[in-house]
C-alpha cells in the first residue's frame, strides 16, 4: 500500500512534474506546460489552504471525518489527470478514454491507499481527489487546443533515465519524509495568531 499511495507523495510527484515541466518544454509545448505548473501549482495550494482551514485549531468535522484532506490524493489526482491530458491529445477516442481511465484508477488507487494504511479518512481522500479534479480542470481550460507530444523512440530513450530515478525515488523515499507536522504547528500559529480559537 505504501509504494500505491506513493504515486500521490510530493516526493514523487515534485521531481515528476519538473520532468514533464521540461519534457513539454523541450517538445516546444510551452502552453502546455505553463498550463501544466500552474495546475500542479494550484493543486499544492489549496491543499495546503485545505489542510490549514481544517487544523487551524485542531478542528474536526465530526458530519465527515475531515481533519486533513488529502494532499497525497490532490497531487495524484492532478498529476495523474495531466499526464492523461497531455498524452491523450491527437489520439483516437478508445485511446484517450484506456488514458483517462488509467489516471482515475491511479488516483483512487492512491486514496485506497491512503485509506488503507490508515493516514486518511474516505471523506479527507475525497476532499483531496476532489482538489485534484479542480486543478486538472484548470489545465485543461488553459493549455490551449489538445495536440499529440511525438512519443518517438528517441524520447522515450531520451526518458527512460528519468522514469528509472523517479522508479527510484518511489520505492526509497515514499513516505519517509512528510510536510504534516509543519503545516500542523503552521497552522496552531495562524489559529492563534488571528484568533480563531477562542
């Protein structure tokens, strides 16, 4: 479940999303992706903006079980929904579809995770998928008209030193580094600095 819910840790997804960063740019997509940093970018805030909301002052919804949405579910679900958009441009319909539903059940399958291994309540993964849904959205309302990126044997050659690094990364540092604890004494802080917990 660990290596599952790792397709959605920051650890994974920041060095990820600098690759495809500079693969679009390097293919000449810079709409794309500047659509694509921002998405990724967005998805980032609000989680956190999500996380701060609802740990402020230690609070819980007990109607939901919300403590802290998902931010492992936010960034797959942006992530993964991107990469989707990017690679299904100028492709059929059954081929745009087989991609569209591979970045779902990878997103879910990292909320399973999530759930499964007990970090996170349905409801938070839910908020966190629902995070990453508004941030694909924002890349595909800003990337211009889809285009096919050329897949040629030589960049995906030129890749596979990457996708090996990022295999890497995933099974070496998933989860042995959180940002939680920060943002839990971050957001006490804002929490009594405004006075919100009176």
């Amino acid at each position: 479940m660990d290596l599952l819910s790792g397709l959605g840790d920051v650890v994974v997804v920041a060095p990820a999303s600098a690759a495809l960063f500079a693969g679009l740019v390097w293919l000449g997509a810079r709409r794309e992706a500047a659509a694509f940093a921002l998405a990724i970018a967005a998805a980032m805030a609000l989680a956190l903006a999500a996380k701060l909301a609802f740990e402020a002052c230690g609070f819980v919804e007990p109607q939901f079980e919300i403590e802290s949405p998902s931010g492992h579910a936010a960034l797959a679900a942006a992530f993964w929904g991107c990469v989707a958009f990017v690679l299904a441009g100028g492709r059929p319909p059954a081929g745009r579809l087989a991609l569209y539903a591979a970045a779902v059940l990878v997103a879910v399958g990292v909320a399973y995770g999530r759930v499964a291994i007990g970090a996170h309540s349905v409801a938070e993964v839910v908020c966190g998928l629902a995070i990453g849904a508004v941030a694909t959205a924002l890349f595909v309302a800003l990337r211009g008209p889809p285009r096919r990126v050329p897949l040629t044997s030589q960049v995906l050659v030129r890749a596979s030193p990457i996708v090996v690094l990022l295999a890497l990364d995933l099974a070496l540092f998933t989860d042995r580094w959180t940002a939680e604890p920060f943002i839990v004494r971050l957001a006490a802080a804002i929490g009594l600095a405004l006075k919100l917990c009176t």
